[in-house]
C-alpha cells in the first residue's frame, strides 16, 4: 500500500487522443491523479466537472490534473468531449496503473463482489513523490479539497 512519502509509481497509458504519457512527462510540476471508476456515470461526472471548474486555480499552482479510469481513449474522449474537460483523462484499460497505486480493489455492487477503482486522489510533488493521498473520495467538494491540500 502506498503512503505519503513514498515515490509515485511511474506509468505509461494512452490518453484520450491515443498519446503515450508517463510519469516523467509530468516531472517538475506539481500533479493530481485522480482515479474515477467509470467514464459519464453520475459521481464521475460530478467530480470531473469541478475539476474542470476550477482548473485555472490547479495552473496558477502550476499543478497538472490527470483523471484515471479503465475506459477506452473513444470513451475518454467522448466524456471529455461532452462536458469540455480541460484535462487529461488516461485510459487505464488494463487496470495496471490502478493496481500500482492499490486503488484496484474488490467492491460491493448491488450485492454482488466485483473488481473496479476505488476513487482515491494522489497529489505529487515536483520530484515524483506522495504529497497527499485522498481515500474514499465523495465526488461533491472534491476538487475543491484537493486545490486546499496542493496549496498548504
């Protein structure tokens, strides 16, 4: 499980344009990840939509925003698309990303156990480290939340 502290894991995944991005593409600068379970569903809308509200405050921060989930680049780009996000959402279709930074876990849905993200935010640091870890994120408030830890 990773911590405050430790290194961020590094990663490679197509982006909703089918560009390669790493970790090393976001060095020296600040970054949010934030893994959503599902692209256009109503929590991951609510929470990508006050990312996107509030983007300008994440830039004067010089931070970079990144939305993770196991959506395709065609349904990335069609959720960013729909909603105008200034972002980048990462497509984690394999789940590899998740499963580095644990956030690939087994969930209750309607009674049944299954696989998915747990929404979980990580804030980074310029050099690659663990600045803040937001567990069991309630999409409402969230981005807003986040904007405060970057900015202590």
């Amino acid at each position: 499980m990773l911590k405050e502290g430790d290194a961020a894991p590094d990663f490679q995944l197509q982006d909703e344009c089918g560009c390669t991005l790493s970790l090393k593409n976001f060095r020296g600068h600040p970054l949010v990840i934030y893994f959503f379970p599902r692209a256009d569903t109503p929590g991951c809308t609510i929470e990508a939509k006050e990312f996107g509200a509030i983007f300008g405050k994440f830039q004067k921060e010089k931070a970079a925003v990144v939305g993770v989930s196991p959506d395709t680049p065609e349904a990335q780009a069609k959720f960013k698309k729909k909603y105008d996000l200034p972002f980048t959402l990462l497509c984690d279709t394999e789940h590899k990303m998740a499963e580095a930074y644990g956030v690939w876990r087994e969930k209750n849905l309607y009674g049944k156990k299954v696989m998915g993200v747990a929404r979980t935010t990580f804030v980074i640091d310029a050099k690659g480290r663990i600045k803040k870890i937001f567990e069991k994120v309630k999409p409402e408030g969230h981005a807003a939340e986040v904007l405060a830890a970057l900015q202590s």
